[in-house]
C-alpha cells in the first residue's frame, strides 16, 4: 500500500541565486494556493542572500544541496534538485515549479489537478514553453523561425528526440507513485544533451501512460514564468550573448514590477 497522502501535492520550487524571484514565487504559491499542498525549496548551494530569505521561512521544507566537486551546474544542478524534492515528497502529487515562475490566479492547483481527472494512467499534466511575449510576438516567432523549417525540409534524423514535444519542468505536475515505480529521474537523458525532465516525459509517454498537454498559453492564465531569468540575473556564470542578457533583464524588470508582481512582493505577511 502507498503511504504517500491522496489529495494532497507537494511543490518543489529549485533556487539558486535568485532572491527577488524566489520570494515572488513563493509568495505566489501562499498567495493563490487553496489546494492540500506543502512547499519543498532546494537551495543548490547559493550561499547568498537568497538562502538567508529562505532559512527566514517556516512554511517551506528546505533542502540545502551541496554540489560535489567536479559537478556541472546549470541545468543539471536544477534536474537534480528536482530529483532530490521527488526522494522527500510524500504527496499524490508532484509540482515541479521555476523560481522564475509564479501563479497569478485563486485556485490554479486546484484547476491543474483536476485535469488528471479518475483515470490513474494519466501521469503527467503540464504545457510546453510558457511565453511572457504577447501572443502575436510568438506567433510570428514561430512562423520564422529558419531553423525548424530547415530541419523539417531536411528531415534532421533527431534519435534522442531534441526536437520532440515534452510537457516541461516550469509547471508540471505528476503521479508521484508512477515515478517511483518506473523509476524515473529529472537527469534521465543529460548524457545526451537533454534538458531536465525531457527524458523523464518520453519514457512516461513510451511506457503506455497517458499525459495531458495544455496549451502554453491555457497554462498562462495560472502562472507567469519569466524564461532564463536565473542565467540573466547570475549572467556571469553562464554563456549568454549580451543581447540575450539584455533582453531578459527587460523581462525580469517588467515582470518584477506589473501589478500582481508589486502587490505581491509588497505583501511581507506573505512570509509568515
């Protein structure tokens, strides 16, 4: 028999350096956040301000991951936080969350939730890429993006499946049961260049197991998600184009000051 708790979700959020959006998120989550639920932040060894805040709170479960010598950071420091959340949750579900994202609107876990429905072959819930940019920006985005096209005409061999939808990790939620019977991990797949979780998704659909594919922007009247924000606040850790750096620091600035933003970060009760 599980012992894992029915009607309840555990939310991992992975932090590394990312003070005003953490505290943004997790406010978020105390904020619009009705559904049984307990809170598990894994700090990656930020050893900053951003762990102070943390250590401030005692409505989070918090797990300091120590990086070993020699460990990448990045991407795969994230997909192994996420691991580790998976190893403690002792819910029904679990709800993988970016520190850069966060939830705009009363209920969202309950709606999401509640596209499992009864069927318990459906192990994942989730959207793909969840864009800030308008919907017409996106829109045309995709319409020119050369690369995919080329790839297409080309008809790119992709063995690994880089190029395979995948529902991703900024807001997924899962059946913490089958992940533990199947044995899956957030870092299945990093030997092959994939991003965390990505394998994870492949195996669950390769397996038989049903998934619910929402719509990124469906997804985007629950959670605002501000992309690659950790790399442009901590940019001289990763390898960004100076372009890139400044267009997602216009992004994170927009994003920390629109009005469900300010409200939110302007609400210190929200830390008690």
């Amino acid at each position: 028999m599980s012992n894992l708790a029915d009607g309840k979700a555990t939310i991992c959020v992975v932090n590394y350096k990312t003070l005003d959006l953490t505290r943004l998120c997790l406010r978020s989550i105390r904020r619009f956040t009705t559904y049984p639920h307990e809170v598990i932040v894994i700090d990656n060894d930020s050893q900053d301000a951003s762990l102070d805040y943390l250590k401030s709170l005692t409505w989070i479960r918090l797990i300091e991951r120590r990086a070993k010598a020699g460990e990448p950071g990045g991407g795969y420091a994230h997909a192994a936080g996420l691991d580790l959340g998976l190893e403690s949750c002792n819910t029904e579900f679990f709800v993988s969350l970016h520190s850069d994202a966060y939830a705009i609107k009363d209920n969202w876990l309950n709606h999401l939730v509640g596209c499992f429905g009864k069927d318990r072959q459906v192990a994942c819930v989730g959207s793909g890429k969840i864009e800030l940019d308008p919907k017409w920006r996106a829109l045309l985005k995709k319409a020119t993006d050369l690369r995919t096209f080329k790839r297409k005409i080309l008809r790119k061999p992709d063995p690994v499946g880089e190029f395979r939808y995948y529902n991703r990790t900024i807001c997924s939620l899962y059946r913490t049961d089958i992940l533990r019977k199947e044995a899956l991990s957030f870092l299945m797949g990093r030997e092959s260049g994939l991003t965390g979780g990505k394998k994870l998704y492949f195996e669950l659909v390769d397996r038989g197991y049903r998934t619910v594919e929402l719509h990124p922007w469906h997804m985007g009247r629950y959670i605002i998600h501000i992309a690659h924000a950790t790399q442009a606040v901590n940019s001289r850790e990763f390898n960004l184009r100076k372009r890139t750096i400044r267009k997602y620091h216009r992004l994170v600035a927009r994003a920390l000051f629109s009005e469900p933003a300010l409200g939110l970060l302007a609400d210190n009760s929200l830390d008690r």
